[in-house]
C-alpha cells in the first residue's frame, strides 16, 4: 500500500464530506452552516489541492483543475462571508448566508468530480 496514495485519497474525500456537511440543511438558516465548518472546508480543500500539484499525468492536470474551481468557489464564498459580516450595515443576514451556501455547492460539484476521477483512476490501475 502506498502511503502517499492513502493520504491524498484521505484529503479528497475528507473535502468532499466537509463540505457537502456544511451545505446540508436549510440554505438560509444560520444554524445549520456554521462558519468554523466552512473554515474546515477551505483549510482541507486547500491542502487536497497542493497534493494535487505534483501530478504530472493527465489525470493530475483534471483533478488539479476540480481542485482549482473548488477553490476558487470557496474562496469566493469566504469573501462574500467576510464581506457581508464586517462590511455592510446590515451584518450576515439569511442573503449573504444563502450566497455562501451557494458557492459551496458549486464547490460540492467540483469535488465530486474529483472523486469521481480518482475512482476511475483507481479501477483502471493494472497490478
């Protein structure tokens, strides 16, 4: 058993199941997304993605652009989340929330690619 292959697997779907945690539930109740969840889902979407920057395989490139897309979602989400909570009068109202909720959904979609991919990358290995 390889380890790094057991430890990127791991950060992979440990994204996946972080974030599809964070957008369950009512799109615009606060209680059901809480924001060191989201913080979570970043910091481990963040680490699957540099694992993803060595592959140099075509498969590396795809996986490494869900990771990217992903990224780029959450990040969007977490500027709008830092936004609306310090930049405007009317505080994180359900709006905002339902934005961030959103944009982490787009990210559930890139990474269910990703997973996707390295199944197929992994059913297609020879021994």
């Amino acid at each position: 058993m390889n380890p790094e292959k057991v430890v990127f697997g791991f950060f992979i779907l440990l994204a996946l199941t972080l974030n599809v945690g964070f957008v369950f539930g009512d799109i615009d109740e606060p209680g059901h997304h809480h924001v060191w969840e989201f913080a979570a889902v970043v910091v481990v979407n963040a680490i699957a993605t540099v694992l993803k920057l060595g592959d140099r395989t075509q498969m590396g490139a795809v996986l490494l652009a869900t990771s990217l897309v992903a990224m780029l979602q959450l990040i969007a989400g977490a500027l709008v989340w830092t936004i609306a909570a310090h930049g405007t009068a009317a505080g994180f109202t359900p709006h905002a929330l339902a934005s961030v909720v959103s944009l982490a959904v787009g990210a559930v979609v890139a990474n269910v690619v990703s997973v996707v991919l390295l199944i197929v990358e992994t059913v297609m290995l020879r021994r």
